[in-house]
C-alpha cells in the first residue's frame, strides 16, 4: 500500500506547472457503448469537462476524439499519452504524438494509429491522457481517462463493430468502375464494387441520386469510342436498375476518350482509361403536388 501513496505522489509531482486536471473519481467512472451500422463509439464521461470517445466509422479504423461542454483547450496542439497506472511502477508512459487542437467543442480527432494505441493501452490497464497548453505558455490542461470497467464495455463495443457497413460515405461517393479487358460488360471486380454501393444505398436511403461517367480509351475513332463509352455507362445503370434503384434516380453522361485519367501511351495505361466513375449525392427530394381543395357548392339562397 505505501508503494502505491509512492507511486501516486511521484505521478503528480511529475505534472507540469500549474496544470488542471480531469478526471473523474474512481468510483463513478462508466462506459458507454451506442452506434448503429454507421458509427460505433465507446465513450466515458469525464468530470467538469466532457467526454472522451473512441469512434470508429465504418471502413475505417477507431479513432479517439474529446468533446468538451466549455472551451477549455484553446489552438494550439495537445500531446496523446498512453499513461501508465500509479500502481505499476517500472512502467513508462508511451508518448503518442501531438495532435492539432482547435477551440470548438471537438477540439480534435486523433490519427487512425494514435486510436488504435490508446484502445490497445486501455486493455493493457492504461489511461489515456492529453496534455495541452497554449503556445501564449498558460496555464496546462490535463485529461485523463481511466481504465477501470473497461473489459465489458470493450466487448459491447467489438459486438458493435461487427454490424458496421464496410464503407462510409466519404469513402464510396466517389467509385470508379473499370473494364480492362475491353467492352462493355461487368467482370466479377466491377459487380463486387457495384454490390458495396449498393449495400450502402440500401442502408442509407438518403442517398438517392447517381451520376454515371462512361468513358474510354483511344483504341478507336472517335464515334466508336463514344459509343462504346455509352455502352458502359448504360451497362452499370442497368445493374443499378436490376437491383431496384429507380431510373429516375440515375444520370447517365458518356465522354469517348475525351478524358483520360492517363496518356493512352501503352495497354496498361489504355485498360485506366476504360471505366465508368460513379458519384454519389443526396438530392433533395421535390414536394409532394398537392391536389386543390374542392370548393363547397353554393346552397342557393332559401326563397319565401
């Protein structure tokens, strides 16, 4: 027990000058588990400032971000540490890098790597913690989570991350469909590509408008390879169509070799230029006509 009261007043006595500190007591420390098949985030609230969450969106690794009810980290930047427990002396805390820190109410998101970090520190009973101060040299700012409670929640959390869709919508909003062989139609990559995007379509109904790109190389003239550009296009709008996205929700536009992604200078760079890109948008949708009030008839006036 007195190596402990040792290694607690060795931790604090090693914070910087006139720091704050966040953090809340052992005893109400919970985690917090929610998402859907978007997002999954595991959360501990953290006394008089916020929280801390660790977020991870779908295709895409945790990242590690705080939000904060006041602005308590100014501009500047912030150093992520893995922390060490007081009570297991002889290990050192694992600087994590600086992150770039803004004063709004989400200060800052952590690098996929400094997430991922911290997440594995936790199961090893480590704390993350920030420590920022002003480049004007004020006062210094610590946050620390802790890791007491952690197993249970990390669990829900990873049964969370099973259901999440595997791409977000930064990620597939812009796709490009490829025909390296030539032609028009889907080999087995190109259908593989246009299912992601349909599942994600399904998933997220407010994405409902689709621009197809047909385009080619310039194996041809230039009427054969606008034609043959169309005929991709048209090919991925009927996959599209097969899989119940309403026409009217698909544009389709084709361009022949007008626009290589590369100089059409060897097979390589050719098959690069055989594609059909894909966007994604959100349109808004137009209102519903609504039909006019018919009016009541005029009751004739009573007559004596």
């Amino acid at each position: 027990m007195r190596q402990r009261y040792l290694a607690l007043f060795s931790l604090f006595a090693s914070l910087p000058a006139m720091a704050i500190t966040f953090q809340t007591r052992l005893e109400k420390v919970e985690w917090k588990v929610d998402g859907d098949q978007f997002e999954c985030r595991l959360s501990q609230d953290i006394t008089d400032f916020g929280q801390g969450q660790f977020v991870r969106r779908a295709g895409e690794q945790v990242t590690f971000r705080l939000q904060a009810r006041e602005r308590w980290l100014g501009a500047g930047s912030a150093t992520l540490v893995a922390a060490a427990a007081p009570w297991q002396p002889g290990r050192g805390d694992i600087n994590l890098g600086v992150v770039n820190v803004d004063n709004g109410v989400m200060p800052f998101n952590s690098t996929q790597q400094q997430g991922t970090r911290l997440l594995t520190g936790l199961l090893e009973g480590r704390s993350p913690l920030v420590r920022h101060r002003t480049p004007e040299g004020g006062e210094g700012i610590e946050v620390r989570l802790l890791p007491v409670k952690f197993n249970k929640a990390y669990h829900d959390y990873l049964d969370c991350t099973t259901k999440l869709l595997p791409v977000n919508f930064d990620q597939i909003k812009q796709a490009q469909v490829n025909f390296p062989g030539g032609g028009s139609d889907l080999d087995d990559v190109s259908r593989a590509k246009l299912e992601i995007i349909l599942q994600y379509m399904k998933a997220d109904p407010s994405v409902n408008h689709i621009e197809l790109d047909g385009h080619s190389d310039n194996g041809g003239n230039r009427l054969t390879n606008r034609d043959m550009s169309r005929r991709r296009a048209l090919s991925v709008m009927e996959y599209f169509k097969a899989n119940g996205v309403p026409e009217e929700q698909i544009l389709v536009r084709f361009h022949g070799e007008q626009y290589p992604l590369v100089p059409n200078t060897n097979p390589a760079n050719r098959a690069k230029n055989r594609r059909v890109t894909v966007h994604l948008s959100r349109q808004p949708l137009a209102p519903a006509p609504t039909t006019p009030a018919t009016a009541a008839p005029i009751k004739p006036a009573a007559t004596s």
